[in-house]
C-alpha cells in the first residue's frame, strides 16, 4: 500500500509533467506564430519542482510512519539522536507525560526539524532512515528498478536543480545554459521510479504496524 506521502509526491510529478508539456505546445504553437512565446524557464521550473517533490516527500514519509513504528519497535541509539536532535530533549519528555498525545507532539517536533533540512543527497537520505533498520535504501531502490544509472540520472537532474536555484542557469562567463526539455522529461521520469522504489520498501518494511 502507498504512502500518503508518495501520494502527495505523484500529484506534484505531475505538475512537472504539465509545465514541460506547456512548453511542448508552445514551441509547436510558436512554428505558426512566431510571436508566441515558449520560454525554457518552464522546463527550468519544472526541474525545480520535481527536486523540491523528492524533499517534500522524504520528509512526509518519514514522519508519516515515526508515530507507528515508536509504537511497535524500541528504539535504538540512531533513533535517539535524531529525536533528540528534532528537539526531545529532557525537559520536553517530562512534558510528554502531561500531554494526552505525547506522540502526537513527537510528530511535530520531528516534522518541524525537517522541514527545514535538505534532503535532496543520497546519503542524507540513506542515514535518515537507518532508524527504520533500512540499510541503503536509496541503493536498494536503484537495484529494483535494474538499471545501474538511475541514482546517476536523478543526481543529474537535483545538480541542474541547484545551478538553477543558485545561479539561475548561467555557466561562468555569463551565459544561460541551454536545458533539453526532452533530457529533464526523462530525468524526472527517473526520479518518479526511483520514489516509488523507495516507497515499496518502506511499505514492505512498516506492512505489520
């Protein structure tokens, strides 16, 4: 069974889609008018969205699941610290045992962590979810796609995302990079089967909960 979280991630993939079909259209429309404009900037926003959906979902899945899993499992030192470091500290956990929904607070304090922290690298998000016993799960999901450059493909398209972000685009001297509608089309296809990847795992992983 999906997540809500990857719920959430396939409506927003499909936002990617629609912006760089937009553009599809308007170059075809342009062919007849050339006054029609078809700027790149939409495949451009379109990479942006697809690597924000991955952070999104990265987070929502893995808070989506905390409250089950503290329920039935105990926790280990991996998972102490990240509480922890989401801010239950002592004084919080002797407020808990005034609260009607401790782990309700516990969601909170956890989510509001994360939804400031990156996590768009493969390695942030293998060891976050370690205190779910996943061991590489990122590379796992490469495995069951059975393709070795996906993990390739998508880190491509999350580096173009951050020249985007961070310098709209332009290389050294100046001039905006050229983008492949049909190469990011591709990419965030990549990146779809790569998060429904990750989110059998976690599914298979949580099923007894």
């Amino acid at each position: 069974m999906s997540s809500k979280a990857y719920a959430k991630f396939i409506k927003s993939i499909k936002r990617c889609e629609e912006l760089a079909k937009t553009y599809t259209i308007l170059v075809e429309a342009r062919k007849q008018n050339q006054q029609i404009p078809a700027p790149k900037d939409i495949v451009r926003a379109s990479a942006v969205l697809s690597v924000a959906a991955l952070d999104a979902y990265i987070t929502d899945v893995f808070t989506e699941y905390l409250v089950p899993y503290l329920k039935k499992y105990k926790t280990d030192d991996s998972l102490i610290n990240l509480l922890s470091d989401a801010g239950l500290d002592t004084k919080e956990a002797l407020n808990l045992l005034s609260m009607d929904r401790p782990y309700r607070r516990i969601r909170t304090l956890v989510s509001k962590h994360y939804s400031s922290y990156t996590t768009q690298r493969f390695d942030v998000i293998d060891e976050l979810f370690l205190p779910y016993r996943l061991d590489k799960i990122t590379e796992n999901a490469e495995k069951m796609s059975g393709r070795k450059s996906l993990k390739n493909s998508v880190q491509k398209l999350i580096s173009r995302r951050h020249e985007i972000v961070h310098a709209g685009d332009y290389n050294a001297h100046g001039k905006i990079k050229n983008i492949s509608e049909k190469q990011i089309k591709t990419r965030i296809k990549d990146l779809e089967i790569l998060v429904k990847n990750i989110d059998i795992i976690i599914a298979n992983r949580m099923k007894n909960l």
